[in-house]
C-alpha cells in the first residue's frame, strides 16, 4: 500500500464518518432535549454498555425478562427487545434494520407494543 492509496481512502471515508456522527450525536441530544414519551413502552435504567453491567448482566437480564417485551432505556436512547421471537423477527426485517442509508444507531420507527 502506497501512501497515495492511504490518502485517497481516508478522504473517501471522512464525510460518511463525520455524517454518521453528526446524525447519532444530534439524535441523542434531541432525545434528551425534548424527553419524548413513547406510549406503551416502559422505561428501564438497564445499560448494556456501562462497565458494572457488562461485567455481570444477568439480573438485568432476569428483570428485563420478567417485564414487558419492549424497554426504553433514556440515557442512551435506545430500545431493548427482551424476548427471543422478538429479537429474531427484528432481525429478519431489513427494511427496519439496515445499513443501507448509513451506519446510524437511532433511526424513527415503529416500536413493538406490549
């Protein structure tokens, strides 16, 4: 690899980089700003990506099991499927969970209700 070709592939990679932070960072910050309800969906203080949880998640994982399908965790602003089927029916549907208009981790869709 030359420097030439390191050069070209930086540059061809910093807008959709900077794009995607910018959409992941104004979304957050709304979320937080406007404190939206979401009707019919629960809130949980369960937080997958914080050092304490990640190191033992399994009485999380029992609480969130023993809840509704569908939990809302506020400070990151994310939604967290609970149930097998779920998740799996989730992941079968690309036209909700899909790359294809960017790398993004909050986009507006329609939740799974209790």
């Amino acid at each position: 690899m030359t420097l030439k070709y390191d050069i070209r592939l930086a540059s061809s990679m910093a807008m959709p980089v900077a794009d995607s932070l910018y959409l992941n960072i104004t979304t957050d910050l709304g979320a937080k700003l406007k404190r939206r309800d979401h009707p019919g969906v629960h809130e949980t203080s369960f937080d997958p990506f914080d050092l304490a949880t990640a190191a033992n998640p399994y009485p999380g994982y029992a609480e969130l099991l023993a809840g509704p399908r569908v939990r809302y965790n506020r400070k990151r602003n994310i939604f967290i499927l609970s149930r097998y089927d779920d998740v799996r029916a989730a992941a079968r549907n690309d036209a909700i969970l899909t790359n294809a208009e960017g790398v993004a981790r909050s986009r507006g869709t329609t939740a799974i209700r209790d």
